[in-house]
C-alpha cells in the first residue's frame, strides 16, 4: 500500500494509545473504560487493540478465543481479522493479545520495520472510528511504533514524584526521537486525595484530568465489563466519561 494511500486511510480514524512508561499505573483499566466510552457514549465504531502481554483487557472483554495469535498478526502482517473477537459491548471489537508477544520489542526490532503497526492499522481504518491501543510499559521499540501510529497519547500517572518523571523521559524521548508531534495528554490515574503527596501532585497540574482510586474498578474482571456498565454513577465511571468527552472534544476541533 503507497505512502499517501495509507495516510489517506488514517486520516478517518483516530489512533489513540493508552501508554505509560511504567506499569501498574492504571493503564488497562483507563483503556478499556475509554473504549467502552467511546462505543457507548459516542456510538463510535470502536476496536480496543491489546498489545500487552499480560493480556488483561483480553481477559475482561473477550466473547471467544482468536482464530490467530497476536504474534502472528504483527509478525506476517497477517490480517488482523483473524485475532479480532466480538465483545459484549455494541459497536466494540477487540484485537487480542496473549503470551505470543512478550517479546515485543524485540519482535519489532527484529522486523526492522519503523511503521509496521501504522500499516496494519491503515487495514482497519476501513471498519473503524476510533482504535485505542492497551500498550506494554517501557520505552523501546513497541513504544516507537505506537508513537508514530497514534494521534494522541494518553498517559495515565500516578500522582507521585516518580511518575512525574516517567512522564518527563517520555516527553523528552519524543521531542528528541520523533520531534514532539504526537501530542501527550498526562491523566492522574488512581488518584488518592486522602494522601497529602496525591493532593500536592494534582495541585501542582491543575489543568490534568483526574481518575480517582475505585473499588469498582477491582471488579472489572470479575465482571468482565466496564465500571461504566456496572456502576454509571461511580465517581470513577463520571471521570472516564468526562475524560473521553475532552478527547473527543480534542480530537474533532
């Protein structure tokens, strides 16, 4: 497929990719709630595309096995309809993930191809309005690739000083690599403001949305849905809501 070809296609469909450079931040949870926002409460045709490992957001939305594995579709550029599963959800599909990309960056590396994601996303732009990407943590070449296929990133952080410099070497990593043009929204994710070190992070960057810590969210698994599903009035359901009505809001201007 040509170069402008490819654009073309991915000029209808916005990528958006839930990333973090450090994990257990709240990322899967954050992606599989804005997906459902997005089927739901923007009826977009939406495909949730799990590219990590530990295949969580596989394991609470998927109907059924995929007919392929999620190496094989990275790997042979194989048609990605062949690991795409149904959801409960109307309106949401899901591109499984599972153990067969643990190593991912070294899959990618050894691929040897900086735009293979953009690519097989240029396939499903036909069929989509919206993709969000449950990303592995780290800095490397999986994050390359999904910096140069999204258009927006989303980084949930916690609020704490460590995490406020992950957020840091991610921006500085993408104004040296890949000169700053994929834009970043920061979220405070989990966010605790019983704790004094909480409140001073969210207080220092007023202007960032916040998630805050839920028990609903523990049961999303055990539910296999999203908290909007279960709990529409939970404060962590209104945050998602009110979250992915400023990305929308951002991404249609």
């Amino acid at each position: 497929m040509r170069r402008g070809a490819i654009g073309a296609m991915l000029a209808a469909m916005t990528a958006i990719a839930i990333y973090s450079a450090k994990g257990g931040v709240g990322k899967t949870t954050l992606a599989v709630n804005l997906a459902w926002a997005s089927a739901v409460r923007s009826s977009r045709r939406t495909l949730l595309w799990d590219l990590d490992a530990q295949a969580a957001a596989s394991f609470i939305l998927a109907t059924k096995a995929a007919k392929a594995s999620a190496r094989e579709v990275i790997e042979r550029a194989l048609d990605p309809d062949a690991a795409i599963v149904p959801t409960a959800i109307p309106r949401l599909d899901l591109l499984t993930a599972d153990a067969s990309i643990r190593g991912l960056d070294a899959l990618f590396a050894s691929l040897d191809k900086k735009k293979r994601l953009r690519r097989l996303m240029a396939d499903l732009a036909r069929r989509y309005d919206r993709i969000l990407l449950d990303c592995p943590p780290g800095l490397g070449d999986t994050s390359d690739q999904v910096i140069r296929a999204a258009n927006l990133i989303v980084m949930p952080i916690i609020p704490s000083t460590l995490s406020r410099r992950a957020y840091e070497e991610v921006r500085a990593h993408l104004g040296h690599q890949h000169k700053g043009v994929t834009p970043i929204l920061p979220v405070f994710s989990m966010a605790d403001r019983r704790r004094s070190a909480h409140r001073a992070a969210i207080a220092a960057d007023p202007d960032w949305p916040v998630i805050p810590m839920a028990s609903a969210a523990e049961e999303m698994a055990d539910r296999h849905a999203a908290i909007g599903a279960y709990a529409p009035r939970s404060p962590v359901a209104v945050a998602v809501t009110q979250l992915w009505t400023a990305i929308e809001r951002r991404l249609t201007r």
